[in-house]
C-alpha cells in the first residue's frame, strides 16, 4: 500500500508531505499517484522509527513473561522499528542456530526489525567465548554481543572478545558490574537509603571500574566497546575523558534512570527494583546532561518483562527488571522537555541505528531512504495504565504517572503497524 503521510513537522523543525511507495520507500512527494491514500498527520512530529539497542523478548523460554510477538507488539506502538533482543534466554543466545531463530521469529512477527545480540561467552558463564564469529556469519548478522544481566567480568576474557569482534566491526555491550564489589544479594544503590531500609546496596564504584577498565581495554585492542545501562555520574566522567582520548566507547541510558530515584524504593515495591539500580538525584542530574552533550550517545529501554510470580514479591526476592518499551519516548520528553526533537531522533533512532550497525534504520526522512518513521503528538499528555499495555507482564513503574508526548502512528518497512495510537491488524 502507498500513502502520503501529510503536515507533519518533520524532526520539529519543517512540515513536509511524506510519500510512501508499494516498496515500502519513501519518494518525492509529487511522484505520488493522485488516488494515494491520505494520512493526516498535521500538529504532528515525524523522526525516524526510533531503535532500541536493549530489550528483553524472553522468547526462547520464557514465552509467560514475552514473546517476540508481544514485545514486538510494544516495540510498535512505542514507535520502534528495530529492536536489539538480549542474549539472556533459555536457551541462551549462543549459537549461530540460536541467534538465527530469533532473527527468523522476528521477520514472522513483522511489526519491527528484531536483531539478535550474541552472547559474549557461552551459557552467560563468563569464561569461554561463544560461537561470535559464527553468529556474525549467520543469517541473523550478529554484530552487537552482550552478556546483559551478567557482567564479563574477567578481563582477560573481556580482552578477547574485543579482539575478537575487531576482525569484523563488531562491538561489546558491556553490562559494567563489578561481581566482587556488588556483592551476590545486592538489590539497589548503597547509600544511605539501602542503609536505612536493610537492603544490601551495590556502590556506584562497582560499574564505575569496570567502565574505567573496559574503555582502557577498547583503547589496548583498538576495539569498540559499548556500555550498557549507564547510571552514576562517575561512569559519566570516565565516558567523558575516554571520549577526549579518541577511545572508541559509546554508551546508553535507560529511561528510567533519567526520571527515575532510589527514594521510590522506601516502600519496598519490587517495581522499582532494577539492574543496574536507581541512584539518587545527583547521579540522574549527570546522565541528563551527558545525553544532551553527547557523552552519552543513545537512550535504550532494557525493557525487561517479568512474569508475576518472579516478580511480585519481597523486595530482596524480586526479579531485576521494568517494562520501558511502550513508554520510552514519553518518558524521554517528560524527563527531558528542553531535548530538541533532532537530538530525539539522534539519541533514540540514528545513533543506536550506527551502533548496531543498522544501514536502513535511522536513516534521514528523505526519498530513497526506507520507510521507517514515527509520527508522535507532542503535546499530548496522558496518564499509564499498566492494563492497557500489551506486554504479556505487568512490571511497570510509569504505571499512574502522566507522561508527555504520544506515539500516533508507526511506519515500519512502509506498512502502518500503529495508527492512531492502536496495532493495526
Ligand atoms: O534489571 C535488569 N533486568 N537488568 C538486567 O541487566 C537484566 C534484566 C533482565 O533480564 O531481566
């Protein structure tokens, strides 16, 4: 189906007609058959759909919590067209065969590009590298490899692995932890909140090394490391002066560690018990301002379902983990309301597009690109209720609050997956 998608500001800045061809390409709006259908799109902000480089479909082996269909479904209707499915399944991402039936599940789904990471060492363990080359080689393209969840936390192996995927432009997602200095039953920030509460904290120190460690590694190999969930101000600082060195490092933020504060775990809800943890104000105030200067390169939901009966009970024995693919971009412009809609577009659709290597997402909203856009209202505000979302899970701390900004309609690969605000089909 070909359409014109008309007045929309396109990054907030012109308003332009987008013409959408039979080949799922946009085209010069005059060459557009007179009888094309008409999407009205005025008041509207056009960026291109947006790509996460973090998010858990759960798909194998945890089918109650997500599916690929479902969290492809979220993926949609939060304006995503790509999403990067995390390793840390069961079975685990590991192989050429694994990483492949997540790719093919996703093309069956069809709602966004679903690309696998690789796990960077077998089984999550830490110790052995999996089968990267393999997976690079495969069907699926596996570029960007993680042991999310887990930190590869031996340097000798994380040293490998960089120079391993060097040989063919892949990066390492690196879930920074120090297993050591966390501690195994830590469960939120260590300060004087997890002091007063009883709960065993994880110090900022803990991500902090192994982000000091690991951009000094990426230095040694010439390799490219990338650092998942950044979320204290001195992981900032290190980005910051690794940056200044040439170092080839790039980095995320969550949106919840953007709005989000260790305060919200006074009353031991397990809603807000994530890996990395909430840290306190000052530490949220200095990922803000790294996303807008570039330190920090890209926003990514670590969009992490749970079912409820992992999830639902005392703080210690909870899952790790929230809901963030439905609501990122609300929760972007809520905590971030001075970020232009170009530095949207650069943080949540063309940088995370680079990282994963994506050549036909984020791509300007010009002829010849692909058709992969989302259409937002800017000034809608609206109230989450965790019911209405179509995740299968239900883990999700926006649930109440009021957000700014709607994703309208969704364009993936030319089709209309989300208009006004609904799956279509
Ligand atoms: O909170 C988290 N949940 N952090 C992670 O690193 C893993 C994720 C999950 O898989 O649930």
């Amino acid at each position: 189906m070909s359409f014109v998608i008309t007045g929309a500001s396109l990054l907030g800045e012109r308003t332009a007609d987008l013409y959408v061809d039979d080949a799922g390409m946009l085209q010069p709006v005059d060459s557009a058959p007179a009888g094309a259908e008409r999407i009205d799109a005025d008041g509207l902000v056009a960026l291109p759909g947006l790509v996460d480089l973090h998010t858990h479909l759960r798909e194998p082996g945890r089918e109650d919590a997500e599916t690929i269909l479902t969290g492809s479904r979220a993926a949609a209707l939060g304006g995503y067209t790509a999403v990067l499915a995390m390793a840390n399944t069961t079975p685990v991402t590991d192989t050429a065969e694994a990483a492949t039936r997540v790719w093919e599940l996703g093309r069956e789904a069809g709602l966004v590009h679903v690309q696998p990471v690789g796990a960077v060492t077998r089984g999550l363990a830490g110790e052995e590298l999996a089968e990267l080359g393999l997976m690079h080689r495969s069907r699926a393209r596996v570029t960007v490899f993680s042991d999310d969840g887990k930190c590869v936390h031996d340097p000798r192996v994380m040293r490998r692995a960089l120079e391993y995927v060097k040989a063919f432009g892949g990066v390492v997602s690196q879930h920074s932890q120090d297993p050591a200095l966390a501690g195994p039953t830590a469960c939120c920030h260590e300060g004087e909140i997890s002091g007063r509460l009883g709960l065993p904290g994880w110090p900022g120190i803990a991500e902090e090394v192994i982000v000091a460690r690991d951009v000094l590694l990426a230095r040694h190999t010439g390799s490219r490391v990338h650092v998942a969930h950044v979320s204290t101000a001195g992981s900032v600082e290190v980005l910051r002066w690794a940056k200044a060195q040439g170092i080839d490092v790039t980095a995320e933020v969550t949106p919840h560690h953007l709005l989000l504060t260790t305060d919200l775990l006074t009353g031991y809800d397990p809603t807000y018990k994530v890996n990395p943890p909430l840290r306190p104000q000052e530490d949220v105030e200095a990922l803000r301002a790294a996303l807008a200067d570039g330190t920090i390169d890209a926003v990514a939901t670590d969009h992490a379902p749970h079912a409820r009966h992992d999830k639902e009970h005392a703080f210690v024995d909870a899952a790790f983990g929230m809901l963030g693919l439905e609501t990122a971009l609300a929760v972007v412009r809520t905590a971030m309301p001075d970020l232009s809609w170009a530095d949207v577009a650069r943080v949540m659709s063309t940088t995370p597009a680079r990282i994963a290597g994506l050549a036909d997402q984020g791509r300007p909203l010009e002829p010849g690109s692909p058709a992969h856009v989302v259409l937002v209202d800017p000034d809608a505000r609206a109230t989450v209720d965790r019911d209405a979302s179509v995740s299968l899970s239900r883990n999700n701390p926006w649930h109440g609050r009021e957000l700014t900004s709607r994703v309208v309609h969704t364009v993936y690969a030319g089709r209309l997956t989300v208009r006004d605000g609904a799956l279509v089909g």
